[in-house]
C-alpha cells in the first residue's frame, strides 16, 4: 500500500526526503506520494512538507494500524497482522480468519471493540484508542485441559510485555488477570476449537485485553475499585503501537517455546502470582457461560495454597480437604472485597 510504504520510509530518515526520492523508491507518480502524505496527515501524522527539501515526520498519533507498526515489527511479520479501526470482537474476527484457514501466529488488532467479551460471556469494555484489544492464533494440538496452560503462559508473556515497555510491576491473579497495585489492568480469553470426536485441539485463539491509557471515568462506576489502566496506576501515558508490538513478540516468543520451555513460565508465573497463602472464594461454574447457573450455593471457601506444575491451582478448604482447580473462577478475599 503506498500510504504505508511511505510512512515506513519516513520513519526510517532522520531528516527531509524529497518527493522525488519517494517516487522513485516506490514507483509511484510524484502526485500519489503527496496525496498519500496529505492522507496520512489527515490520520494524525505531523508531516512537515517544505519546497526543495521534500516530507519530514515529525510525529505519530497513537493509533494501532499497520502503518503506525511499521518500524517497530519486521515487514515480513506485518503481513500476518490484521488491524481494525473498530469491530465487534477480535476473537471472532479471528475465529473466522482460521476457519478461513488464517496461518499459525495470525493476529487481529483493533482500536476499538463493540462487542468484546471476558470469561462467562460478560461484556468487555473496549473505548476507542485507549486500550489494546489484540487476538492471536496458535495452530495447536492438544486437548481442551491444556486450556489454563496457554492462558497462564500468556499472562506471562504479556506481563512481561508491559514490563518492558512501562517500567512497572505486574501481578498476576490467577489465572488470567495482570494487576498493577492491585488493580485489574489485564484480562485474557483463551478460546479452542475442538474436533467433536476425537475431543483434539484444531487452534487456540488469545484474546487479550489491555487497559492502557484509559482515565477513571472510562470504567463503570460498578468496577472503578477493582480496574484501572497503566496511565492511572503509573501516572504516565504508552504509547499503544509500541506496547502492542512487544506484545506480539512475546506471544510469538511464547508460541515458539511451547511447551519445552514449561519450567521457565512456570517460575515466572510463579514468582508473579499473588494468590499463594490467600483467602479465595471459588467459582467452579464460572465457565458455565450464564450467570443463571451462578449460585451463592455454588462458590466455596478455601486458601490458595500455590501453582501446580500443570498450572493448575491447589487449594485447602476449611474441612483439611485438598483440590487442585483447573477451570471455574477465583476471587481473593480483602483486596476490596473480591476481586
């Protein structure tokens, strides 16, 4: 795409590149590289154009597209990336791009998402650029157990992304949501596609949801004690491209470690995790995926006694009756309430 190209060439210069240079580079007429600079222009990017010495970029505006990745991803990578201005869900989107026959790593990025979903099909808030809502798809055997797996070596890889590019800690809460100061800024959704038979694994889809530069006011009132994003909790803005391609290098470092490198997310996840020794209350319906079927009766009180090898969570209930929890949903007692 011209527009694209263009920009890659910009942020490639550390000064003026005429029109003509571009022209040539790219063998397109002197007029579609202005009309692509007045486009990208209109996109946010501060572009300086001044007679005799040709385009400067002077800025980007923080939005996820193939031309913003340009720069801080391999070219060859890109074109396994997706990115949306706004859709219903990058999990369906990629859902429909594997059924489709979409190659193992394929991603779907969006700047805003209608209809995202968490676990127990409960709405996720997605406003328009400030988060990143990004699917990824691992073509992988297996069998449905392997689920709290790949989401806890996900939460690994996106833990450390944020770490790499904000300078701060994260927390895990098993088994999916990263934390900072105690705050949800995080969630991932492990999603498969199953043979009916053979009960086998076809793919994997991640999604992962990142509060990244959203204010308090972004959150229903209903969650503003238990979420937040990295802005509020640092007190500094990411820039969303940046974070985002991090984060795919680290799924696709992930992608390639699994599962020989099990001993070393295990000690990450480990060493991340706040629920070793805590209060819990368990959920075990909570992939039931309607909340009629949610019941007080249902949820049971117990102590979080550590992460299995399997990544399976080991509780003790108040009886001396032990369990190892795989699927279902757990809250941590006296961090506001549950969280």
């Amino acid at each position: 795409m011209t527009k694209d190209r263009i920009l890659s060439i910009l942020k490639g210069s550390e000064g003026y590149v005429s029109g003509e240079a571009i022209s040539r580079e790219i063998g397109v007429s002197r007029a579609a590289v202005n009309k692509a600079v007045r486009s990208l222009m209109a996109e946010g990017y501060e572009i300086d154009s001044v007679n005799n010495r040709g385009y400067c970029l002077k800025s980007s505006p923080d939005i996820l597209s193939k031309a913003g990745l340009m720069g801080l991803l391999p070219e060859e990578r890109l074109s396994d990336i997706y990115c949306c201005d706004s859709i219903s869900s990058t999990n369906l989107k990629l859902n429909e791009l594997a059924f489709e026959g979409a190659c193992d790593g394929t991603v779907v990025i969006a700047n805003e998402q209608t209809g995202g979903r968490g676990r127990r099909g409960r709405s996720f808030a997605s406003p328009r650029d400030k988060g990143i809502y990004l699917s990824y798809l691992m073509r992988r055997s297996g069998t449905p157990e392997t689920a709290t797996e790949i989401t806890a070596w996900t939460a690994v890889a996106a833990a450390r992304a944020i770490e790499t590019v904000c300078g701060v800690s994260v927390s895990i809460k098993w088994v999916n949501d990263l934390l900072i100061n105690k705050k949800k800024i995080c969630g991932i959704l492990t999603e498969m596609s199953v043979e009916n038979e053979s009960r086998s694994i076809q793919s994997i889809i991640i999604g992962i949801g990142i509060n990244v530069n959203e204010e308090p006011s972004d959150f229903d009132e209903s969650i503003r004690d238990i979420a937040s994003s990295i802005l509020t909790e640092t007190g500094k803005a990411v820039k969303r491209a940046e974070l985002a391609a991090e984060l795919v290098r680290r799924l696709d470092k992930m992608n390639r470690d699994f599962p020989d490198e099990k001993k070393e997310y295990l000690d990450l996840y480990r060493q991340r995790s706040i629920i070793r020794g805590q209060r819990i209350l368990i959920n075990p319906l909570a992939g039931a995926g309607s909340e009629d079927l949610i019941t007080h009766v249902s949820k049971r009180e117990a102590t979080a006694e550590g992460i299995n090898e399997d990544f399976s969570l080991h509780v003790r209930y108040d009886d001396s009756a032990e369990e190892d929890i795989n699927s279902g949903e757990v809250s941590i007692r006296g961090i506001y309430g549950y969280i």
